[in-house]
C-alpha cells in the first residue's frame, strides 16, 4: 500500500509514548504525519517523486535508521532523512550525516527544533522536485520532437497538447487519416507519462475478428465457450498500471462498446464466463480515422461511448496540411534508411524539393516514409498521382548537374500549373508568366499536355 495523499512526514519510532508526543508537536503545526513503529516495508510504499520527509530514530528492533536510510538512497539518494539519536549515539549520527542523512536530533530535543528541521527539509524536497520535473519537461521536449519532427504551427501546437495531456490521467481520442501517425502519438503520451514504467499494450480493433474480439479484449475463464480449455488474461488486463491503445475503435460492433463503456466509466474488467470484477489501473487511449459523432447519428457507434472517450481528443493533422514538415520528415527518415543500410547520405535537390511539396500524401507519413527508404537506397520512384496532383511525379536519389535540377523544377512548376484550371493556353501562359511560344516549346519538351486549348490560342 502506497503512502496515502498529503502525507508531508513518515515519522518512525518504536517508542509509542514518543512516537505520540512528537506526532502531536508536527500536528500541531499543521503538518500531516504518518506515525509508524518499524521501518520495515517503507521504502516500497513510497515514491521517487513523494513530496515528504521521513524521521526516523535511529536505534529500534529490526531494521534501525542506518539500514532505512541506505535502503531509502538506494531509491531516491534526494530524499530527506532526520535522524532522531539518543546521547551516546552521537558518533553514529555522525556517520550517518556523512552517509547522506540530511540532519539529526539528540534526545532530548526541543519541538522548536524538530519543526524547523522538517521545515527546511521540506522546502529542499520541494526544490528537488521542482528540478527534476523542469528537467523531465526539457527532455520530453527534445524527446517530442525527434518523435513528432515538424515546425508547422499545427506540429508545435499537436506537441504541447500531448506534453500537456501526458502528466494526466485523462483517456484520450485520437483522430487522424491512415498513416498519419496515431501509433506514435499514443506511445508519446504513454512514455512521457507517470506510467511510462508501465506496459503498452496497442491493439487494433480492426484487425480482430469478431469471433475472437470479446476473448481478446476481456479475457475468459475455462469452459466459457467451446474451446476455452483454460484461463486467458485479456488486453485490458494485462495492461494494467499501464497504457492500452486501441486503434481503429470505429470498427467495434456495438455489443463490445457496451462493454467497454461500463469499462471506461467503472474501471473494472470481467472476463468471459466469469464472475469475478477485476479493478483495473489502466489509461485508455483510443484512436479512430472517422467522425465518430457521424457515426452516432448513423447508428453505427454508441453515442455515449463517442461522448466518454471525446473529453480529450487530440487530431493529427494530416501531411498535406503541414507544408514543408514533409520535406523535413523525408530527410529524416531516408537518413535514417541510408544509416540503417549504411549507405551514403543523400541531400534532397531543388526540383526534388518541388515534386514533395506538390503531392498531397494521400498515405500521410507512412506513404512518405516509403518514398524515402527508396529514395535513400538509390531507387528511382514514382510519386502516385491523386486528384489534387494528377501529373506523375518521378523521384530519385541520384543528383544530376545544375542544368538538370533546373530542367526538373521548370517541368515541376509547370505541372503543377496544370492541375489548375485554365481556359486557354494564353491563361495558362500568363500565369507561368511566359509568351504563349516559349509555353508550347517547354510543353513539348517536358512531355506535358494541355488539352483544354481554345480558339484563340490557334
């Protein structure tokens, strides 16, 4: 059992009638105490970022002051510890202040100087803290954006809400397009939080058959169905003090959202054919690539399901929204590739550059990924063509001299260009702010066709 909330003192003592006088004292002054008479089993019951101090005298039966200050260190070497000493252990609380103890008391004390003792020693304890969770924000900072790389205001502003939603115990609702990285962000709220010590359990609900998903999820007792010859842990389960994502959750048929609403809400978990409520210490990330609230009119999601889990929602936004974060995203992953492959780095060259601002990812960051493994292994590839960008786009490692990188940025403006509408070749000239004559011959040139040409373009 963990030490209990607003606990400020662990006072240990095996004397009752002093273990009482100086609770009263530290009581009194307005400080909540713990009073114990053994030192045994402390260490367990508190955590590295407890805000408190401990007391301890230092002789008792079993284990005494020095041991519980070793084994304390051992944990938390920033943790305050006051020794309580009679008279003829002076020595040995000396050896003990050189052990890391942060001040010691000899019997008879007055409660003047116990309680200025736990004062000070409770505002380095604050100070410590403070510190540390400076440092943690710092590192999860630079953690953030290796993880999430990007500058575009809809990066930086996707990381602060994760960094700001990490340090709670809020579940959250994930939306973003496939290949958008929904993975990623659940594993960024999970590692940045206080269970990162926790396991991460990702499940994608699509990919679970209907025959199985209750099993899988809940588990189930031997003899619960045909087949189940022994006990079966589920998901949920065995994610307990931890972090389960849950992708895809539009997929759920509506008997299993039932379930996993009364999970949500009362954060227990029975298994099939079992009777047994098994409490649950579980955070709940959920990710889905549709509009569950549509879903809900629709029927084909509970709406008070879609209610419980968009408290906290977070949406990705997808590659196309992000301007030049693709560029910054390619480099990062085909120099990744190239490392992995130990091949040569490979720079992006400017009509490269062109061709990957211009398509529209339709497979978001996965797609992307893809093209810079092979780009990064020399390969040369096409871009698939979409509605928004129909002109076929040809990317390769290999960097050719100057006049070709001009030639494949012309032809990659110019392509760009037709995606537009244009009336006439004299538009479509003037808005490459070219003579109609230069247009034909670069057309020409670079394969490219305009079919929309009018009469007074003859």
């Amino acid at each position: 059992m963990s030490i209990e909330n607003g606990i400020q003192v662990v006072l240990i003592d095996d004397d009752p009638h002093l273990r009482q006088a100086l609770c009263q004292t530290l009581d009194l002054a307005g400080l909540k105490v713990l009073p114990l008479g053994e030192a045994s089993g402390l260490t367990a019951r508190l955590s590295r970022d407890w805000p408190g101090v401990v007391v301890s005298d230092i002789r008792m039966p079993g284990m005494d002051g020095l041991e519980l200050l070793a084994e304390l260190h051992g944990q938390d070497p920033d943790l305050p510890v006051l020794l309580i000493t009679g008279h003829g252990d002076v020595p040995l609380a000396v050896q003990a202040m050189r052990a890391g103890a942060y001040d010691f008391l000899e019997k008879p004390f007055a409660s003047d100087a116990l309680l200025d003792s736990v004062r000070r020693a409770l505002a380095l304890r604050r100070l410590v803290l403070d510190n540390r969770s400076l440092r943690l924000a710092l590192s999860d900072r630079q953690q953030l954006s290796t993880r999430l790389v990007g500058h575009s205001p809809q990066m930086l502003r996707l990381r602060e809400q994760i960094g700001a939603l990490a340090a709670t115990k809020a579940d959250v609702l994930i939306l973003g397009e496939t290949g958008a990285g929904k993975e990623v962000v659940a594993r960024a709220l999970h590692d940045l939080s206080s269970r990162r010590s926790g396991p991460f359990v990702a499940i994608n609900a699509g990919a679970l058959a209907e025959s199985v998903v209750e099993s899988e999820l809940f588990g189930h007792e031997p003899g619960a169905f045909t087949g189940a010859q022994k006990r079966r842990i589920g998901k949920f389960e065995f994610a307990n003090g931890g972090t389960l994502f849950l992708d895809e959750i539009e997929s759920m048929s509506l008997d299993v959202q039932v379930k996993l609403l009364r999970l949500l809400q009362e954060r227990v978990v029975e298994r099939l054919g079992g009777n047994q409520l098994i409490p649950l210490d579980i955070r709940i990330i959920a990710a889905t690539k549709e509009d569950l609230r549509q879903s809900a009119d629709q029927g084909r999601f509970r709406a008070d399901l879609y209610y419980r889990l968009n408290v906290a929602p977070l949406r990705i936004p997808p590659l196309r929204e992000r301007g030049e974060d693709a560029l910054m995203l390619f480099q990062h992953f085909a120099d990744e590739a190239a490392s992995r492959h130990g091949l040569p780095l490979h720079e992006l060259q400017p009509g490269q550059r062109a061709l990957l601002l211009r398509h529209n990812w339709p497979g978001n960051v996965r797609e992307l990924q893809n093209a810079a493994e092979r780009f990064a292994l020399g390969l040369e590839l096409a871009l698939d063509a979409t509605p928004d960008n129909p002109a076929a786009s040809v990317l390769t490692s290999t960097p050719g001299g100057l006049s070709e990188q001009v030639e494949q940025f012309e032809k990659s403006l110019i392509a760009a260009e037709l995606t537009r509408p244009h009336g006439s070749m004299r538009s479509l000239a003037e808005a490459l702010g070219v003579p109609r004559k230069t247009l034909h011959d670069k057309l020409r040139k670079h394969g490219l066709n305009f079919a929309n040409q009018s009469a007074d373009d003859e």
